[in-house]
C-alpha cells in the first residue's frame, strides 16, 4: 500500500507500478491506478462517512483516528452512534485486512429473537439473526453506507456438548462472539476487540434503558441456547426465542 499527502482534494491522481532487480532494470508497467484525492479531518468525528470510507478502502487512514473514537450515523429516522472498535482486526472475504471496524455504542432500536423458536442448530450461520434481522436493518442504512459496507471473515461455532467445530461465514453485518468481547486464551471465535481489551464498558442500552445483548456465540450444552451479555456485563446464556438488544458491527 502507498499513501500520499500533500494532494488537492476532488482531483484524480494517476499511478504506476514497475518491478525492478539489483541492477535497477525495470519491467514494463505492471499496473495503472487512479484514486482521486479526498480531504481527511485529524479528528476522527469530523468527517462524512463518505471521506471515512474512501479511507478505509484506499488504506490512507490517519494515525489520528484510534479506537474509542465515535461517530453519529442515521438508521431509519434514528441516530445511533458507532465506535471505532478495532483497527486492523477483521480480514475481507475477498483478501486483505480491514483497517477500522466500527460497533454500535447500544443497542439498535428494538429487542429481537436469535430464532423464532427455541433452536440453536447450525449456530450462527443459520440463525434468524443473520439470516433476516441484520439483512433487514442493513436495507435501513443510508444506500452510501450500505454500499460501502465489505464483507468479512466471522468464526463461528456449531455442534453439540459431545462435538463442537468452528467454521466461517461471510458477513457485513455481524453480532460479536464472546472471544471478542470478553477476550480467551483459547479464542476460537477470534480475537477481543482493542476496545473493549481497554476495558470499555459492554453495558448497552436499548432507548434509555440497559439491556441484555446478543453475541453470536452458542451455548453448546443447551438445546437452544445463545450468549448475551448481561446489564451488569456478566457473560449468560438464554434461549435463541428470548429478546434481547442487537448490537452489530461492521466494516468498511
């Protein structure tokens, strides 16, 4: 990756790449790019959403912007705000590591189900959460946003007490697992996030009211059961047909 500074922004700058050897002799032109230049704000809050994601995809973030910064985005009539979470943490299905992934403060607007019923069979992957819900709210978000948001690799578990695997999905928008909340020796569902490794509270509110909030970690000794995390931020388990705070994240 290469950033460059100093540039004007809303003007298209052009770039070639060439191998050479010791001897300094060049091959022919390997690849012509073209970006063009868009102004970045230190503070991380006082960008559009547009100039944070030309960052992200371009790879020209500024050392300024860390984690714990925020930013208000507008779902559906309703402002939430979103944190930075993570830099460099999550890898894009198609290749590459995602310089920023960004979670939500609280809760998004209403309590949902993992399943309309009491199941947790095929775990995260088949879950009414991912399938219909986070799809759902997805649709709400601003068509910029939407179209912005790239998938990326998610570690999840599936199984039962006597045989649990991992495997991975896909995803742009995606519920925690309790490894990157709560952090494991072990983490088989990926690595804590840097914000909450700070010790960032993991209370969440739905309105103005605390709530539980879902993970998409399974409880792998219960017919149906998921993990939340608790208002006082203790880690349980309940039924995939309970409600409970959705509190997703994503990547650009």
């Amino acid at each position: 990756t290469y950033t460059d500074t100093g540039l004007t922004a809303g003007t298209t700058y052009y770039y070639r790449a060439f191998a050479y050897n010791a001897k300094k002799k060049y091959q022919t032109e390997y690849r012509v790019a073209s970006r063009t230049a868009v102004s970045l704000n230190p503070n991380f809050a006082d960008n559009t959403w547009e100039q944070i994601m030309e960052a992200c995809h371009s790879g020209g973030l500024l050392d300024t912007w860390v984690v714990g910064d925020s930013k208000t985005m507008t779902i559906d009539g309703t402002d939430y705000q979103f944190d930075i979470v993570g830099k460099n943490h999550d890898t894009y299905t198609a290749g590459g590591i995602a310089p920023l992934t960004f979670g939500m403060h609280d809760c998004y607007g209403t309590e949902q189900p993992m399943n309309n019923t009491n199941t947790n069979k095929g775990g995260w992957n088949l879950c009414k959460m991912r399938t219909g819900i986070l799809p759902g709210i997805l649709a709400k978000m601003p068509e910029n946003i939407r179209n912005g948001i790239r998938d990326v690799n998610k570690l999840y578990a599936v199984g039962n007490s006597s045989s649990v695997t991992y495997q991975t999905t896909a995803d742009k928008l995606f519920l925690y697992s309790d490894d990157e909340v709560y952090g494991s020796e072990s983490s088989k569902e990926g690595e804590q996030y840097d914000y909450y490794k700070a010790g960032n509270s993991k209370v969440k509110k739905v309105g103005d009211t605390a709530s539980r909030w879902w993970l998409r970690s399974f409880q792998p000794f219960s017919v149906g059961g998921f993990y939340v995390v608790n208002t006082n931020s203790s880690l349980e388990s309940i039924t995939a047909d309970n409600w409970a705070g959705v509190a997703f994240a994503f990547c650009f």
